[in-house]
C-alpha cells in the first residue's frame, strides 16, 4: 500500500485501470439508453446487454467519475434505516422483501465478479452494529425483534464486540455481508458491457430529455442517442425539476482510510446507531509483505450546503477513530462524498412518474447506494423485459412521500429554510475580501455573487442562484465547489456543473 502524495483529500479507490472510452461524436440509436457509469447506470446496462438489448451509456465524467468512486462499498442487507422503522412505514412483507432485495444484490455482485472473472477484492463478512449507551442498547434490541420478525433468523445479539476498544456493551451479528472494491468490480463491470457489443460514451453530458415513443438524450454537443427506453441513473435524476427531489435530500459524508497493524482487527464491517452514525471496515493487504490493514472510517453527515466549516467533519472523524481504534496509525486518505437520503428510507427505483412508461430513474441511495444499484439493475431490467418482479411496489418511484411524514415535512422545511439566504448580506463585502483559493458569496444590488479567488489571485464571478430551483449556492472548503443547500447540486470553482439535478452551469454574474 503506498502513501498518497500530494492532495490532502485522496479517495483509497484511484488509479484503478477504465476500458478506453470516448465522446459522443455521432447520432447513434438502440434499444436502450442509460444515462450514468455508476454502479446502477452500469449493472443496468450490462444485465439489460445479456438479454441481447443493444445498449449505449452516456456519462458526463468518466466511468465511475460519479459517488461510485467515492463509495466506502460495505455490501449489506442490515439496512441503515432499521428494520423496526421500515416495519412501521411500509409493513412486515415489504420490510421482508426490502432485506431480500438487498441480499440478493450482494448474491448478484458476487456471481456478476465470478462470471466475468472480476478482481475486486469481493469477500464475505459478518456486520456488527454496535451500541455506546443503555439506550443505544435498547434500540439493538429492538432491531432483534424486527429481524426476527421478518424471517431473520439467523442475526444474532454478541455479548460483546469483536473489537474490545470499540465499545463494552453488545452488538448485533448481521451474517453474510460483503465487502469489495468498487472501482475495480465497476472496471471489470464496464468491460464486460463492452465485450457484450455495448457502447460507453465519456464526457457526453447530456442537457436534454426529449420523451416519447422514442425516446432521446441530447448532449452539450449537440449529438444525441435515440432508444425506446431511457434509464436516467444519474445518482439524483437531472430529468425533474421538482417531484423526486421533494421527497429525497442531499447529504455530504466523509471517510477516511488509516493504517492499521496488520490482523489487529477482525475482518467485518461495523456500524453504531448514533446519528449521524459511523461506518467502518477494513481492506486486508493484498501483498505478502504488507504489515498492515487500512481501516476505513466514515460518517460525519451533515446537510449539503449547511456546514460552515466542513475540514471539521474529518477532524472529528480521525479523533472518533484514534478513541474506539488505538491502534490506528498514520492517516492515508480521506476524502468525501454525497448520498441522497430517501424520505422513508427505501431507494426510488422504476419507471419515472413523469416520463411516460419508458424512461427509468434510480435514485435515493442513502449509505446502500452499492446494494440500490445493483437491485436497479435488476429491477428496470425485467421492467424493460416485461417480466413481473416481486420489488416493483416497493420500489415505486410514485409512492408517497407521506408515508414518512414527518420526515418528509422536516425535510422540505429545511428546504424552504433556505429562501433567507436572499435576504442575507454576503459573506463579505466584496471581491477584494476573498482570499486565494477560497469563495465567498457576496451581495450585489438585490442579487448574490459567488466569488471563486484562484491560486494566482484572479477572481471569477458567477451568479450564486442554482439554476434547479433557484437557491443561493454556499462555498465547500473541503471540495473546492459551489453547492446548493436545497437538494444537492454542486458546481466547480468557474460555476460548472458537477452534480444534479441541475444539468446547467451557474450563470454570469449580474
Ligand atoms: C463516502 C461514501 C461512502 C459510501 N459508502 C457506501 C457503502 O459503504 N455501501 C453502499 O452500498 N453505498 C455507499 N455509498 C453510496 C454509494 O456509493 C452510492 O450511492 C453509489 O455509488 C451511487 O451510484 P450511482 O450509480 O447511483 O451514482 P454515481 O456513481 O454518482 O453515477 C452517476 C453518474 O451519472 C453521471 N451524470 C450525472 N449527470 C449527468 C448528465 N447530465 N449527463 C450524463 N451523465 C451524468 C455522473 O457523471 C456519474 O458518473 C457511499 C457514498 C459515499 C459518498
Ligand atoms: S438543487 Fe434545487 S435549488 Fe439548487
């Protein structure tokens, strides 16, 4: 394992070797389009591609240049929402199906690895999640209850945790978890879509959804790819403007990867129920002559848009890490990312509620965008297939946002809260006062300003209005970007789109 030079903010997963791709350069038609080279878009593309479908992906990054490279790819059915919380909202037969769902997209990843002979490091592991107080301990047993109550028969309550350090009170044993390198399996993944006669086109950014029996994707350059069916599997679907995103929200987690002896930790994953909670697991040497495990660290979660000072975030965690991990060593990454937390805790996934019946979206993520995707895969296959698939319901993009009420009344609250920032004055008075390679917003006339200082302290100017919904975007330390506190989209320093649901850049400066 090697230290990474340079960056501070370093993701464990790069340098991973891509299939070559190129630009869309031509009009092209087939049968289906996926937009997006994630982990959902990918294993969509590739399922639907082994039913003989003539395929293209579209992708405005690179492959994985989305969350999927940034994912700390635990592969688990012990479900952050609670088994308890699914129970209430959507009853003990869908809570039942929604645990079967995710197993099974562990069981497809690892046949899709085998099949295809990707090395991705896949291992099977227990998950322990674990309680730091009397009424943390509770809620375990609580969740007991809930899994047996859905058929689960063989979680079972610890004593104590593998790990003595990490807490003296029980812990839940969840059994055949995974673990994997994401960027690897998604590597080997696109390969074989190509192999299959599929087509990846990279920095293709798509700016137009034209709906219809034929269906087409039109990129910045003009060229477009017609299909009779869409999948928009863009992490948060660029394609709405508003439905989806009022009943999802966007989150910025953090993760750090630290040295560790090696076999000083037990092999699993590890999760406690704090919130916002931590997520934790290892990679084991893959060399001999290694003499230590990287244990990855996360959590930290706050509301994109809604933290002052974010480097904070990875403070915290490398403090939480050195107090439940003495034995942890040097700090070798760290990096962030962003999850799209459903307001019931169940990813949106089907036909999209406002493209007629061909267009797809996968969306909703939360911290199981890994499982979510791959059950996309499967889930909009047999839709576009016109088989039956027991998950269809329960995934429903359509259904209420209700059903979690107060959740969802939280959430959009939380978005409204956002409308002050017009009245505000700026974070400074004006451009002068921003420093290099720093951004500030700042108040001119009755518009704001995002105001982006380069290294050689040239100031760029760009409207701070998201172009979604009309928000006041904030300034991300930690990233270098411009991100919006309503439902998530991100921009570079110049105002480039990054992250949707937005598909246009910042405008100019007023
Ligand atoms: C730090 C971190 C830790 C995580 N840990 C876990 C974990 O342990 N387990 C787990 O299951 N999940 C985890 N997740 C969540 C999981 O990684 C993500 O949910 C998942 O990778 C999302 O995959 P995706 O395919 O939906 O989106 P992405 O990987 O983001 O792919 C979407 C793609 O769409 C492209 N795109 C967007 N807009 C356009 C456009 N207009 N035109 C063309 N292309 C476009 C993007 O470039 C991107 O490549 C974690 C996430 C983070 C950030
Ligand atoms: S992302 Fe919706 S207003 Fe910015």
């Amino acid at each position: 394992m090697k230290r990474e030079s340079g960056s501070t903010l370093t993701a464990w997963m790069n340098h991973v070797k891509l299939p070559s791709t190129h630009p869309l350069g031509e009009n092209v038609t087939c049968d289906v389009c996926v937009v997006g080279a994630g982990i959902a878009g990918l294993t969509t593309a590739y399922l639907l591609a082994k039913e003989g479908k003539r395929v293209v992906v579209l992708d405005s990054k690179e492959i994985g240049g989305g969350e999927t490279s940034r994912t700390t790819a635990h592969l688990s059915n012990a479900l952050d929402e609670r088994y308890t919380n699914l129970i209430k909202t959507f009853g003990k037969e869908s809570a039942r199906l929604a645990c079967q769902s995710h197993a099974q997209a562990i069981d497809k990843i690892e046949e899709i690895a085998k099949a295809e002979s990707i090395d991705c490091d896949f291992v099977r592991v227990d998950g322990y999640l674990f309680a730091n107080n009397r009424e943390e301990e509770e809620n375990l047993l609580q969740e007991l209850e809930a899994v047996q109550q859905i058929g689960w028969a063989d979680v079972v309550l610890r004593k104590k945790s593998p790990v003595g350090t990490l807490t003296a009170l029980p812990c839940l044993q969840f059994p055949n978890q995974g673990r994997i390198h994401a960027m690897k399996y998604l590597a080997g993944l696109a390969q074989a879509f190509l192999n299959l006669g599929g087509k990846i086109f990279t920095d293709s950014h798509v700016i137009d959804f034209q709906p219809g029996m034929v269906t087409t994707a039109v990129t910045t350059t003009g060229h477009a790819v017609s299909a009779n069916h869409m999948v928009v599997a863009t992490n948060t679907p660029v394609n709405h403007r508003f439905q989806i995103h009022t009943k999802q929200a966007p989150y910025r987690t953090y993760a750090i990867g630290v040295q560790i002896p090696a076999n000083s930790v037990e092999d699993a994953l590890y999760w406690d129920t704090q919130d916002p909670y931590h997520y934790i697991r290892l990679q084991k040497n893959t060399t001999s002559e290694e003499q230590y495990d990287l244990l990855i660290v996360g959590g930290e979660d706050h509301k994109t848009g809604q933290h002052n000072h974010p480097i904070e975030c990875f403070q915290e965690l490398i403090r939480w890490t050195r107090l439940k991990f003495p034995m942890a060593e040097d700090v070798l990454y760290q990096w962030s990312g962003q999850v799209f937390e459903p307001v019931d805790g169940l990813a949106y996934i089907g036909r999209d509620p406002s493209h007629g019946e061909n267009t797809f979206i996968a969306t909703g993520d939360s911290g199981h965008g890994m499982t979510h995707g791959t059950i996309a895969g499967m889930l909009i296959t047999d839709l576009i297939m016109s088989r039956p698939n027991a998950w269809e319901k329960l995934y429903d993009p359509s259904r209420s946002g209700l059903k979690a009420a107060g959740t969802f009344i939280k959430e959009n609250m939380n978005v409204a809260a956002q409308i002050k920032d017009y009245l505000t004055s700026g974070d400074v008075g004006n451009p002068m006062q921003v420093m290099p390679g720093t951004g500030k917003i700042i108040r001119k006339g009755a518009s704001k300003v995002a105001v982006y200082c380069d290294q050689d302290g040239i100031r760029h100017q760009c409207s701070a209005i998201c172009p979604h919904l009309g928000c006041v975007v904030s300034w991300n330390s930690v990233e270098s970007s411009w991100d919006c506190p309503c439902h998530g989209s991100r921009f570079d320093p110049f105002g480039k789109v990054i992250t949707g649901p937005t598909k246009h850049d910042l405008g100019p400066a007023e």
